[in-house]
C-alpha cells in the first residue's frame, strides 16, 4: 500500500499542480468546449501509473506480477490520486476560481479523468504482466 499512497501521491499534487497552473495559461474548463492544452492532462497519471507499478513490480514482486495483481495497485494508485486531484479541484472552485467556473463544468472532467485512468490501467497492466496466470 506503501507505493500507491506514494505514487497516487505524485499524481493528485501534480494534477492540483496543472489545476492551479491552467488559468495560468488562459485555460478555463467551459462547457462543452475542450482548448488543446487539456488533452495534455493526460500525462500525468500515465507517468505516475508507469513508475508506480514498475516500482511496485521490482521491489514487491521480485519482477514477477501478473495481470490481476498489476491492475488492481493500478486502481489503488488512481484512488489515491483522484481523492487528492478532486479535494484540490474543490479548494480551486471554493477558493481561487472567478465567478465563471463553476462546479460542473470541472466535474465532467473529473470523470473524463476517470475514464481515461481506468484505460491507462488496463495499458499498464499489459505492460507490465509478465507472469501467466495459469487456468486449469
């Protein structure tokens, strides 16, 4: 549990990092109007996810995990990161935010987020399995 409280770790400060960072840039989440600067979000937990379940791979598993196993601490990575991405977006919508944004129009891409973190899941899991988890 150690390395998906570190990894998710990095990966909630750095998404509340970009949060704060966007207006920065001009970028505000509107409706239904995506700018090309967000598409690049994505990074983050796809790097997170990439060194925590190699990590998670060479020290807990003595670079053997199979496809189960390398999933599930994916999902515990992403858990942490998002608990700590979303209470960040929350303080930015209390605190920091104008008037302009509100609230769900930066819960429709928190749950893009969790979609698109569930499908580098699976693609790291793949990545990473190199143990065969036998049927019989």
């Amino acid at each position: 549990m150690k390395n998906a409280v570190l990894s998710g770790g990095i990966i909630g400060i750095l998404s509340i990092l970009w949060i704060f960072a966007m207006p920065r840039f001009g970028v505000m989440p509107q409706k239904d109007i995506v700018a090309p600067a967000e598409y690049f979000s994505f990074i983050i937990p796809a790097i997170g996810l990439f060194f925590g379940i190699m990590s998670y791979r060479k020290n807990e598993c003595n670079g053997q995990m199979g496809f189960l196993e390398a999933l599930f601490q994916s999902f515990k990575i992403l858990i942490v990161g998002g608990i700590i991405a979303v209470f960040g977006s929350i303080l930015y919508i209390s605190y920091v935010s104008s008037a302009g944004a509100n609230i769900k129009d930066f819960s429709e891409r928190i749950f893009g987020a969790l979609i698109v973190g569930v499908l580098l899941a699976f693609a790291v899991s793949l990545l990473f399995t190199n143990k065969a988890n036998k049927l019989d």
